[in-house]
C-alpha cells in the first residue's frame, strides 16, 4: 500500500486505485508543510477535483463562508493555531464536509476532532487508497442523507428565521416593513447568529471565524456590527427579542414565541443572564441603514 511518505515526485497516473471523479467541485486543503501540501493536490486532481490550499485558518474560513470551496482537508498540527479551532469556527458558519489528515494518531486526538465536528479522520503516513474511500463514503453519506446534522450541505443561499429573510449572496435583508442593505460583514455575522437559532454563539467563535483572532474584552468593533445589524433589523419589522446578548458570553437568536409553547425550545422572554440594558456601542453608533418598502 502506498503511502505519502514514499511518494516525492508524482504525477496523477502514479496514484494507486481507479481515478474516480469525486462527485465534487473545490476541495480545500489547510496544510502548513508544503511538501504534503502539493502530494495531496497532485492526488485531488487525479480525482478531477478543483483544488484550493491554504497555509492558515483565517484564509480557510474565508473561503468557506464565501462559498470558495464544497469541501475540506484540515491538519490538526498547525503552527499558530490548533486545527480543532479551525474546524469549530467553521462549523459556525457552514455544514460542508470536513476531513482531518493529521499525525495525532492517539484515540483522544481522533475524538476530539470527531466531536468538534469533523466527519472522517485520516492518520498520517497517508495511504492513498484509505483516503480516496474515506472521501467517497463521506460525500456518499451527504448524498444519501446519513451524515450527522452538521455535515449537510447548506442548502439555500436565503435564510428565514420568523418574519424575516437573509439572502446570503445579496446581502439583503427582507421583513413586513420593507428591505435594508447589510455589509458582507454583518450578513455573515447575522447569518453565524440564525443558523444557531436558539444556541449561544460565543464572542470569541464569532471572533475568530470573522477575523482570525481571539476576542479582546477591550475591542468593541463587535459591538458596533451587532448595533448596526439590530438597527437594521428593527427597521425591516423583526422582534425587536429576536437577537439578545449572553453576558459576557455572545448572542443568540430566540425562537419565536408560537414555537416555544409546549417545546424544549427557549422563549423570547430574556433570563437572568442576558443583557438587557443597550450596550454603550449601540447608545452611541449612529442610524445609517436605510430602509426601502
């Protein structure tokens, strides 16, 4: 069985097995080594996949949430960042398939990137022939609807979350009062918010998936976006609970009160640890959305 480290200068016709086309379009690569980097888009293209590779997470959560890529590889051993954190800022924001390719072969590392939220682990040495299948079964489980909840396939560019809609490539927000233009920046981070509807998305994942860096207590630009975004969305007609602060934790979206009656699912009505006052970012940021009906 061939494996990476036996192979240094290889074309597509030295790879082991049939070249099957992957039933796939762009399949990124977060490697830092460039060496297992280019063996493995060299192994991609022999599958007819487009292939995209990156050198940090920041550029492949980029690519994710602006739809660059259907698929991902992700090594666990980077250099400034631990993997486990790529892949739970990306499962924020998307559902698309995620397979480690590390060298942490210890049953507790092989957890830990499952729970996070990967779909398959490969262990290096790569054997080729182990992770062309384990590519084909997780797409195949995708297809045939058997993955767990968070590896489908977003299936819509629009979002509809009570009364209103987000059109993800527009960045138009729709409600009864009309429509509002958002930034790219505040439709992602609104779309992180819905898509968890009922969940805390914590300022730090929030910060690391928009930016790449830890959250700092001290920088309030996080606030100025959410004070824009909830001015928007007041101005559109949504509840005005829709969106509500988790002390010094991050935001949640709650779920419409018609829904909560006789459900596990959290009411509108604010707990003992939400954030009720304004905060001093949204007392001080001025209306700049407008509203067309």
């Amino acid at each position: 069985m061939d494996t990476l480290n036996d192979m240094v200068d290889i074309d597509s016709d030295d790879y082991p097995g049939p070249h099957t086309a992957l039933p796939i379009g762009r399949v990124g690569i977060l490697e830092d080594d460039r060496f297992v980097r280019e063996v493995l888009t060299r192994f991609l293209k022999s599958m007819r996949a487009e292939v995209i590779a990156f050198v940090n997470g920041r550029q492949a959560i980029k690519a994710v949430m602006d739809h660059e890529i259907d698929m991902i590889l992700v090594d666990l051993g980077l250099p400034n960042e631990d993997g486990l954190d790529v892949i739970r800022n990306i499962r924020i924001v998307s559902r698309l398939p995620i397979l480690i390719v590390s060298g942490r072969v210890e049953a507790p590392a092989i957890t830990a990137g499952l729970d996070a939220g990967a779909d398959d682990y490969v262990r290096k040495p790569i054997s080729f022939e182990e992770l062309g299948a384990r590519i084909r079964a997780v797409l195949r489980r995708i297809s045939q609807g058997e993955s767990s909840p968070v590896a489908a396939p977003e299936g819509s560019m629009e979002l509809a979350v009570d009364n209103i809609r987000l059109d993800s490539i527009s960045f138009m927000l729709h409600g009864p009062n009309g429509h509002n233009k958002l930034t790219e920046l505040e439709a992602r981070l609104l779309s992180m918010i819905l898509r968890h509807q009922g969940k805390v998305v914590t300022r730090d994942q929030i910060c690391r998936a928009l930016w790449g860096t830890a959250w700092d207590p001290s920088n309030r630009t996080l606030d100025v976006h959410m004070s824009h975004i909830r001015k928007k969305l007041s101005q559109v007609g949504a509840r005005s609970e829709l969106i509500r602060a988790k002390r010094n934790n991050g935001y949640y979206a709650t779920a419409y009160p018609a829904m909560v009656e006789g459900s596990a699912e959290p009411s509108a009505e604010p707990s003992p640890d939400d954030e009720l006052d304004t905060p001093a970012a949204e007392k001080s940021e001025p209306n700049t959305g407008d509203v067309t009906n």
